[in-house]
C-alpha cells in the first residue's frame, strides 16, 4: 500500500509504520551546541630527518599492498581496476546489454586529522577527495554515506562537531550534485 512501510521478519509482518512519519514525523532532539574549542598550535622543535622517518613508518602514510595482496581480489572476476590506486572499480557483467560494459566505481577513505580542527571544512574536504578519486576513473559520483563516528551527542562541544561534519558533507554532496 502506497505510504505504509512493512517491517517483516521471517515472512512475518512484525511492525507497520506510516511512511510520512519515517521520512517526517520522527522527533528531533534539540541538543545544545558549544563552538569548539580550537586545538592549540604550539609544535615543538624537531629534526626533520627524523620526522620524515616517523611519517614512514606510519602505518597510516604507508603502502596497504601488504593488507590487499592477502586477498584474492579476481574473485568473482568483477576487479576492472587492481587494488592499489584511491577507487575501485568493479565490473557488472550482467547489467545492462551484453554489447555494452557497466561498472561501478567506489573511493572510500578519510584523514580523521582533517576534521579535528575544523569539522565542517574537513568534512568537505573529505567529499572532495572521494569524489576527485572517482572521476580520475572516469566515473561520476552519484551517491554518499556519511559512516560518522562521534563521541556522545549530548556533550555540546561533542555535538557541535557532530553537527558541523554533517553540514560539511551536506554541503559539499550538494556542490557536487551528488
């Protein structure tokens, strides 16, 4: 029925909800927002040769071909892009016309250090680099999922953060018509 959800499980309708309400009638929480206090800026003196070896011994600047070449990515023969590069790309062989080639793009990835000064503006830089690494495939960013992680929402300092991410990545999705 048009404008009612079903929620089933196991072939049993376990609860009905009016569709406007879903989309609509939810409660919103109004919780207080603190601006947020800004990291401080003092770096220490340091050598830069060894600062240099530090980031290359970051697990988190070095290369993941150690973790991916664990899996066999030909399985299901849909890999149209080795692993390696910031996208993916897998190839739909069953979609579509068999004279044409579908696939689907993905980039998924994020520097959290980017949003701990600024939330909205990291979160915007975020978008920017997914959807750059999709289009230096040749594919259009057509959708975004947030997968944000955030401390305790009742916190105003917390959820200011929060919410300013949430704008960030709004506002950036809605620059890139995506």
């Amino acid at each position: 029925v048009i404008g009612e959800q079903f929620i089933r499980e196991f072939e049993r309708e376990a609860r009905e909800a009016d569709a406007d309400y879903l989309a609509e009638g939810a409660p919103l929480n109004d919780l207080a927002r603190e601006p947020l206090t800004a990291p401080e800026r003092d770096l220490p003196d340091f050598d830069l040769a060894e600062a240099f070896e530090a980031v290359l011994a970051d697990p988190t600047a070095a290369s993941k071909e150690w973790a991916y070449r664990q899996y066999d990515h030909e399985v299901g023969l849909r890999t149209a892009v080795e692993p390696g590069d910031d996208a993916a790309v897998l190839a739909l062989h069953d979609a579509g016309d068999e004279d044409e080639q579908h696939a689907i793009a993905l980039s998924a990835g994020a520097n959290p250090h980017w949003t701990d000064c600024d939330p909205e503006a990291g979160a915007r830089a975020v978008a920017v680099e997914n959807a750059t690494n999709l289009a230096a495939k040749g594919a259009t960013p057509l959708a975004a999922v947030d997968c944000l992680n955030g401390g305790n929402p009742e916190d105003p300092e917390t959820y200011e953060g929060f919410a300013s991410a949430v704008s960030g990545l709004a506002d950036a999705c809605a620059d890139l018509s995506v």
